[in-house]
C-alpha cells in the first residue's frame, strides 16, 4: 500500500511539473497567450516546441509570453501581430522558426537577443512585412534560411549580423525587393555541394550590394529570373562555388564579368548554365569575351582586377596580393584631376561618357588602366 501511495506520488509530482512546461503547447488564442504566465508559471521554454495557430482568432500581440528565454521548435502562422513584442527575451531557438502568413506584420522587432537558429528560418507569405528589422542578434542559421513570397519586402535590413548559413539561403518571390545590402557580413553558404545560394523572381532588385564579403559558396550560385537586375559586381570577392553558377532569364543583366567568373569558366569541375540574359551575358562565350576586356595578363598575375570595363556605376577594384590601397585617381585623358579616394568601390555614377585613367597608389606599386565610362 505504501508503494502504491508513493508510486501516486510520483506521478502526480511528475504530471505536475510537465504541465508547468509540456513538450509541445499550441496557442490559439489571444486569451491563452495572456494567461500563459498563469498557465505555465515555471516554463520559460526549454525543450518547449511551441506553435501559435491564429486562423480562427484574433491574436495581435505576444506581450504574454515574455518569460520564454528560449524554445526548441517555433512556428506563427495567420495571426495579426504587426511585430514580435513579447518576445523580446528569446535567445535561441535549436530547430525552427518559421513566420508564415502574419498579414498584418511589418518588422520582426521584439527579437533583438535571437542568436542563433539551429536549423531552419522561414519568413514566407507575409504580406505587410517591410524590412527584418528586430533580428540583428542573429549570427548563424544551422540549414535553411528561406525569404519568400513577401509582396511588401523592400530589404533584408535586420540581418546585419549573419555571417553563416551552413545549407541554404534562398531569397524567392519578393516582388519589392530592391537592397540585400543587410547581408553586408555574409561570408559563407552551404557546406555540401547539394547547397545553394539561390535569388530568384525578385523582380525590383537592381544589384546584389550586400554580398560583399561573400567568399565561398558550397555548392550551387543560381541567380535566375530578377528582371530588374542589372548587376552582379558586388560578388568581386568570391573565391570558391562548388558545383554549379546559374545565371538565367535576367532579363537586364549584360554585366557577369566578374574576377571568379573569369578566372573559373574553364573549371571542368565547375558548371555554367548561362542563358537567356542581356547582351553580353547571354552565354559563356559572350562572359569570355567581357573577361578579356576587363582582365588584363598582368592583373592575372597577381596584380589588381579592374571591373566592369565599360563602366556604367561602381569600378570595383580587386587586389590580389597583399595590396593595401593608399590612393585612387581617376583622370580625364587630357590628364585633369577628376576624382579622389582611397576606397576599393569607386562609384563613377556622375562622371560624363568617355575614356579615363584610373591611377591605384599602393604599398606595392603604382597601377594604371584604361577605362571606358558608358
């Protein structure tokens, strides 16, 4: 009898504590997410994988679950939240984090200490969302990040601070997006050749800027079907694609001359789908054309990569010793003084059309190239 009593014991002790924190709760309700605290007094959402389901309720606000410090799986979907007050408190997140279908949420601010995402972030279908403004804690994505099908997206401002994403970074379907400047500390995506960095259907971005520090991709670059693009400069500091670069159906990209592109299109282990793009890069051979232009022999052998050449924005240029620039001078022909710098991007945007010399005063030397301003 004794047993038996204490047997009970236990399991009521044990009932009890799991019902402070269960394993895996689903919230439909504004009431159930204000009454958490309540609820769940001691759960501050360890080993909790956590589910908010707004379609049959009008759940606008997080402000209840403030005590959660961190949660294995998340998932909001069809609620009408405008940001993620509440949650400001989350640090981590060791599976997923998925936001889908939130249509009155216009930033992800109240997750400014989220760190890191063990796996998989998705933010699809959101149809008010603006920027990721609220996530610049965030360093890492274990797989998958996914940026879709978000009608307002104008930029990924909020994820300043990502560095790596160890499979998958794929931005699709974000009809307004016009800057990933955000993504300005990337600098790796994908660990097997099966992974990609895959941007596709964005049809108001112009330029890739923002990927400037990109230097290795593990697995596929497909760049398909952004009508707006015109430009892949910003990808001048790349150094190793595994498998295969896809530029496809880009309607208003004529510029692919890039130093990785040029110095890799006779790679046999290297795939190139080039298609269906503006003149000049609408196949391999127009690319090879557009390389020799733009690459001297003297700046394949370890001197410094002067690109795009014709020019319409930014001459970008690439050293590839240990040069550090002191000095930048662009010169009109007659040899007047026409710009200044001592940055590697050097944005000629409001000089006229004509010839120009570009003089690069370095710790190694002094380099001179001819341009071409269209």
């Amino acid at each position: 009898m004794k047993i038996l009593i204490l047997l009970n014991f236990i399991f009521l002790f044990i009932a009890g504590t799991n019902a402070q924190c269960p394993v895996l709760i689903t919230l439909t309700t504004q009431n159930q997410i204000d009454n958490f605290s309540t609820d769940y007094p001691d759960c501050f959402g360890l080993g909790l994988s956590l589910t908010i389901n707004g379609e049959n309720s009008d759940i606008s606000n997080l402000d209840g679950l403030s005590q959660l410090t961190s949660l294995t799986r998340f998932q909001i979907y069809k609620t009408n939240i405008s940001d993620f007050s509440g949650f400001e408190n989350i640090q981590s997140i060791t599976t997923s984090f998925r936001i889908l279908d939130n249509g009155d949420l216009i930033n992800l601010e109240g997750l400014s200490l989220l760190q890191t995402i063990g796996s998989y972030l998705q933010i699809t279908q959101n149809t008010e969302l603006e920027t990721l403004e609220g996530i610049s804690g965030l360093e890492q994505v274990g797989t998958n990040v996914l940026i879709e099908s978000n009608p307002a997206l104008q930029s990924l401002s909020g994820m300043e601070n990502l560095t790596t994403v160890f499979q998958n970074l794929e931005i699709k379907n974000n009809l307004q997006l016009v800057s990933i400047d955000a993504l300005q500390n990337l600098q790796q995506v994908g660990t097997i050749s099966q992974d990609q960095l895959y941007i596709f259907n964005n049809g108001s971005l112009q330029d890739l800027s923002g990927l400037e520090n990109l230097t290795v991709i593990n697995g596929a670059l497909r760049i398909r079907s952004n009508a707006s693009l015109i430009s892949i400069d910003a990808l001048y500091s790349l150094e190793s694609v595994s498998s295969l670069v896809e530029i496809r159906s880009n309607q208003s990209l004529s510029e692919c001359a890039i130093p990785f592109i040029c110095e890799n299109l006779s790679n046999p282990d290297l795939e190139f789908v080039v298609e269906n793009n503006a003149n000049n890069c609408n196949s391999t051979q127009e690319i090879e054309s557009a390389c020799l232009l733009s690459i001297s022999d003297n700046e394949r052998n370890n001197r410094i990569t002067f690109y795009p050449n014709p020019v319409k924005k930014n001459l970008y240029l690439v050293p590839n010793e240990n040069h550090v620039f002191e000095e930048i001078v662009v010169y009109s022909m007659p040899g007047d003084h026409i710009l200044l710098t001592d940055q590697r991007i050097v944005d000629i945007s409001h000089v006229a059309k004509g010839i120009y010399l570009v003089e690069v005063k370095t710790n190694q030397g002094t380099y001179t190239r001819k341009i071409v301003k269209e």
